[in-house]
C-alpha cells in the first residue's frame, strides 16, 4: 500500500493548486481525480470555456454592431460555430496539459479513479487500489442543479456544461435563473443570434451583487436584446426530441414559453459522491456543505475541505486560495484568506466586478458610518476612445478609519480593474490612497480614483 503526506481528491484550481503547494513544501503528495482529465470543472467545462465563447462571441458582435463606427468595413461576417467550438477545445486542451506538466515538473504522483474512504486514514480508488496519508484534502467540488421536472439530458435540457458543447446555434433558448452563469451563457447565444429569454424567481438578476449593479446589468442586457421575466415562477415542462414547452407563472398569470434549448442554472451543489464522509464521521451542513474550522479542518481533524465543497462563493480563485492556505496551515506555517479581497464577476458586456460589501450590506453593518462615490465611463477618456462607455465605478468606505470596504464595477475590463480594490482591501488601504496614487492617463483605472475622490467630495471631472 502507498503512503503519502497529502493526498488531495479533486484536480480543478483548489485541488492542483493545493497539490503543488504541499509538493513545494516537502510533502510527498499524490492528486486522485475521478475524470481523465485534470483541471476540474474550471478549465474543463466551466470558467475557461465559457469565457473563450464569451471572447468569441464578443468580437462577432463587434463586427456586426460596432466596426463601422471605427471605420472598418467588411464584406459580410459569418459565425463558423464549429470552428468557434474548436477553439474553445484547443484553449481548455492546452491549459489542462499544462496542469499535467505542473504534476510532472513537482514530481506529484497522479492517479485515475473514485475515492472512496474506507477508514480516516485509508482511501480505496475505483475498489482497487489503496492508499494511506497523513492529511487528506477534498477538493471535489460542485455540480450543476437540476428541477425535479427538468432533468438534464444535456440534448434538450441543459445544464452549463451541455450549454458549452451545443452542435449548432439555437432558434430560440430559454435559460432558467439570472445568476452569473445564466446571464454570461445567455450572453453568448443572444451574439450569435439565439432569441434568448431568462425566467428569474427574484425580482433582480445577480442577486449577490450591490443593488445599483444589479440594475444597471439589466437594463443594458435588456437593450443588447436580451429578455427578462422576474418575479416569475417556472411550473412545468414538456419535453420532446428536439424542443421544450415551459409553463411560467408571473403576475398571477400563467403563459408558455418555447424553445429548442432550455438552459437550467439555478445554482450548484457540493460534489461528494461516493467518498464516504458520513461512514467516517466527517459532519456536513443541512445544506449539505462539509463543515469546517478556521483552519479548513473537519470533523475529523487530518481530512481538510476547500472550495465548492463548503460553504461560501463558488469561485475557482476562492478555492485556490483556501487550497494553498490548507497546505502551508499543514506545514505549521501562518496563513489565511482574506474573503474581503475575494472578488466576483460577470464576463457579460460591459464586465462586472465585485469586492467587499455592498451599499446595502454596508449601510445595515454602519449605518450612517460610510462614504459612497460614484464615477460613471461615459466621462472617462479612455473609455470613450475604445467606444465602450456604459457603467460605473462605485467606492464604499468607512468614514472614520477612510478605509476601502467595497469596490463594484460595470464596465470595461472590469475583471482586470478590480484587481486594484483587491489590492486596496489586502493592504487595507483608504480612499485618501487611492485618490492621491497617480493614474495613467488615459486608461480606465481613472474612473476608480474619480470615483475615490468623489466619496471625499472633491471630484475633479463629476
């Protein structure tokens, strides 16, 4: 029997992060991952395909929509969508080699198969082999959940990972929830010139988000074409081979809806099948996240979780982060994750990007102790030369201590321009900072001190 120091279950961002640290670190280290392929739902079938269409998708409708205004002319512009397909494989293809490399070059032994805890020290791998460690990692992750009377059969009623691997362009798509996933898929179907509509049970899409981004979002995926039902309930289904009737109630009124694809992204689960937690005593919420201490410590106290499989965003870096700070609280050292600085976005156009606490989280934490400032793009200078101008810049500080505790974005490169609040937060910067920090003029990173200085009530160009 094999016996290792860290063994880690589940190959996605927490788990081959988790593995390269503990293997840097001196551990002999061995990764289990059930799929042939590593990288996990991330690079496989979630974050890295879906924004490989969304970038694809993206510059067809520039084409289409905006290249005139610039002053290049065309022919006529086609979507080849196997092509598009193709290269989505061949992004995700190099990505999970390199996974696969980053294995070999730490010298991390990888094995095939379903773990399955036979005891707290001894995993079983597809009722074959077997192998001990010293401190376990799970790191499975999360999986897409399905309506009782709209089970994926990944044809007609898909889940994100069948969205991502369609054969041809739908008519007409109908996608069940506006969360992150449901609007960034959404997103990509209505570029190509799917007729798309999104059936959302809140009165808002992307609830998590600060309430003002959350507006914003939707009036301008509304004028991108998009169609939106809030406050609507979905009741029922008809499937057949190759379309699905859905029965909505909204207002008190029920009416139905058609399509050629249903989309179901109405959230995610933690993945644990098959490991055996509960024979060994590993406890679990009501909600069925493991339960963990500030260490990432369950109930049994060398078996760690990290990621989807406890309770929290369900970000790829969110795990990487909890997978590293695992790994070196193991090797006696001092670590930790500021969730403050975790951000989240939405790879819609314009981007959106969230840090911290919202307004409203805010206001009910301090009451009256904030300050809030606003810098729009459509004043931006850069923004105008890229002729992307929609969205905002929003700042949140405390006012005694002048410190960031928010950043929220709609705009361009937002996913790239909250790195800077992430930065802020860690540092526990104040707005005063970020107001005074020179800025290179133009760029888009203008709007974030704009908007500093706003909440000091000093702006230069509001």
């Amino acid at each position: 029997m094999q016996k290792f120091d860290v063994a880690v279950i589940g190959s996605g961002p927490g788990g081959y992060v988790a593995a390269i640290r503990a293997a840097q670190l001196g551990f002999k280290t061995v990764c289990i991952e059930k799929d042939k392929k590593l990288g996990g739902t991330c690079l496989n079938v979630g974050c890295i395909p879906s924004k490989c269409l969304l970038q694809s998708s993206k510059d067809y409708a520039w084409l289409l929509n905006e290249s005139q205004e610039h002053g290049i002319e065309y022919k006529e512009a086609k979507v080849n969508f196997a092509q598009m397909m193709a290269r989505k494989e061949k992004v995700v293809r190099g990505l999970v080699d390199g996974v696969a490399g980053l294995f070999k070059k730490n010298q991390i032994a990888r094995i095939e198969g379903k773990a399955h805890f036979i005891s707290p020290n001894t995993i079983e791998i597809d009722k074959k082999e077997h192998l001990e460690a010293s401190h376990f990692i799970l790191a499975t992750g999360s999986e897409p959940i399905s309506l009782p009377f709209l089970k994926f059969d990944e044809k007609v009623i898909v889940s994100s990972t069948g969205a991502l691997s369609l054969t041809k362009i739908p008519k007409r798509m109908v996608v069940i929830g506006g969360g992150v996933i449901g609007v960034e898929l959404a997103s990509v179907y209505n570029r190509l010139g799917t007729e798309v509509i999104i059936v959302e049970m809140l009165d808002r899409i992307c609830s998590p988000m600060d309430l003002s981004v959350s507006k914003s979002l939707l009036q301008i995926l509304k004028k991108q074409g998009l169609t939106f039902h809030l406050n609507t309930q979905v009741l029922k289904a008809t499937v057949s081979k190759d379309s699905a009737q859905i029965t909505i109630k909204q207002d008190g009124e029920q009416r139905e809806l058609n399509a050629d694809i249903v989309l179901v992204s109405v959230g995610r689960r933690p993945y644990d099948e098959g490991l055996g937690l509960a024979e060994i005593g590993v406890r679990k919420s009501l909600r069925g996240y493991v339960l963990v201490d500030s260490s990432f410590r369950t109930t049994i106290h060398h078996i760690y979780a990290i990621g989807d499989l406890i309770e929290g965003p369900m970000l790829a870096h969110r795990a990487s982060e909890e997978g590293i700070a695992t790994v070196e609280r193991i090797a006696g050292l001092k670590a930790h994750v500021n969730y403050m600085a975790i951000a989240n976005v939405i790879y819609t156009e314009p981007e959106v990007a969230a840090l911290g606490l919202t307004e409203e989280d805010a206001k009910n934490l301090l009451g009256p102790q904030i300050k809030v400032g606003t810098s729009f793009f459509k004043g931006n200078p850069r923004a105008r030369c890229l002729g992307e101008t929609e969205g905002f810049v929003k700042v949140i500080g405390e006012v005694k201590s002048d410190r960031l505790i928010g950043m929220h974005i709609v705009g361009p490169q937002a996913s790239e321009m909250i790195g800077e609040g992430v930065m802020a937060i860690e540092k526990r910067a104040s707005l005063e900072d970020l107001a005074r920090a020179p800025h290179a003029h133009p760029s888009l990173c203008e709007a974030i001190k704009e908007a500093c200085l706003n909440a000091l009530g000093r702006p230069i160009h509001g």
